[in-house]
C-alpha cells in the first residue's frame, strides 16, 4: 500500500500522527469512536464592508469559502466507516450549511444516523441573516446502536469557551469530552482524523481514553503534541 507517515509521537496514551489521514487511516487498527471536526467550505461573508468578524473577519479571510484544506464529505465518510470497529458511534461537526452535504455521504458510506445535535457557542458571529452562535454535529453509528451513558444529555450543549490556540477552527476539550463520555468506555481508541490543535486527544487524556489523532499541517501537529504533552505530565504530577 503507497501511505506516508511523516511523524508518529506517542504521548501517554496518546498517539499522534503527521500525513494524510485518507492515507494513513487504512493502516491503523480499527477504533471505538470517531469524534471530529473535518474541514468544510465555509460561508461567504457577502460583499458588504466587514460584514463579519472572528475568523471571517477581512483580516482573517478571503471570502472563498475555504479557510484551510478541504476534503470532501464522500472522501472521507467511508474511510472513516472502515477504520471504525462493527459496533462503533460517531461524531462529525459541521456548520449549519454543510450539515445536509455531510449527512447523505457518511449514511451512504454505511453509518446509520441517531441524531443532530449542537454547541451553543453563546458568543455569536455577525452576520445579517441573524447572528450565528452555532455548530452542529451529525451523530452516527455503525452495526449496533448504543445508547449513551448519560442518557440525561440534551441535543444543545452551551459553553462559552475561551480560545487556548490560535488554531482557526479550535474546539473546546469540554465539548468533545462530553461526546468521549458519552460513546465510549475508559481504556476504549478514539479516533480524530482532523486532529488541528489537539483538542479531542486532550480529552482522551483527560477522560481516561486512548487517542489517535492525524493532521496534515506540521504547525499544528507540533501545537497538539505540546498540548497532549503538558496535559499528561498535568497528570503525572498532580
């Protein structure tokens, strides 16, 4: 098989890889959960004079609708079907426009569909279609469905968390935590094929999961690897 490994670190029970997940996922044994946050074409901020801020705002983004690398949903839902156990969830978040893209490809991919939930950002984005304080997740499974541990959980969760990198598309270690807990049991694999900043492979740390976690971009793999790193000797020394 033609596959490229640039970098491997294992980090606790953390381990961490630099490449292609498309390429690198088929090589992997298979894992319990798959908790991620693909990248995806963004919203146009329209033609109006800095119409929106954050990380749509002019200084941060060109209005092409792509912010960083994109990989489209059909490519990576049935890698990410295949490099997951027979009975196994999954968690993808997506925008409120990529949601109807995302769904169709991962269901056709062979994941059968639990439900839609969100993140309450609390802090909203501006916008002139009313403001955007939203993300959504697409919650799936494969082979047979299990109900979660805290079946007292809501659709919404609401945190209004403060940026730790600099990573465009960062996701607080509390929100996919909660998804960890929820699909999954101490010691289990949990996969993130878009690794970024790291944020789910904290959450392994912190949960009591093994994490496999993949990015593309070198700046950030180094940004997650210090992030795991100073999470589990946090741990070591407490």
């Amino acid at each position: 098989m033609n596959y490229r490994i640039k970098r491997v670190e294992q980090i606790g029970p953390v381990r961490l890889y630099l490449g292609d997940c498309l390429e690198i996922m088929p090589t992997l044994e298979r894992s319990d959960l798959c908790v991620t946050d693909p990248p995806y074409s963004l919203t146009s901020g329209g033609n109006a004079e800095q119409v929106m801020g954050g990380l749509f705002a002019q200084s941060n983004y060109d209005n092409s609708g792509k912010l960083m690398d994109i990989v489209p949903w059909h490519e990576m839902s049935g890698p990410i079907f295949r490099a997951l156990k027979d009975d196994a969830d999954c968690y993808v978040m997506a925008n409120d426009k990529n949601i109807w893209a995302a769904q169709p490809a991962f269901l056709n991919a062979g994941f059968d569909f639990h439900n839609l939930l969100d993140w309450d950002k609390v802090r909203a984005t501006r916008n002139r279609w009313y403001l955007k304080h939203k993300e959504y997740v697409i919650y799936l499974w494969k082979g047979r469905a299990k109900a979660i541990n805290d079946c007292g959980s809501k659709q919404s969760f609401q945190l209004n968390a403060k940026r730790v990198t600099d990573h465009p598309t960062e996701k607080p270690v509390e929100l996919m935590a909660h998804y960890i807990e929820n699909s999954s049991q101490p010691g289990d694999v949990v996969l993130d094929p878009f690794m970024g900043s790291g944020s789910t492979m904290l959450a392994c740390v912190e949960t009591g999961r093994r994490g496999v976690g993949i990015e593309l971009k070198e700046e950030w793999f180094e940004v997650a690897c210090e992030r795991v790193r100073e999470a589990v000797e946090a741990q070591v020394a407490a």
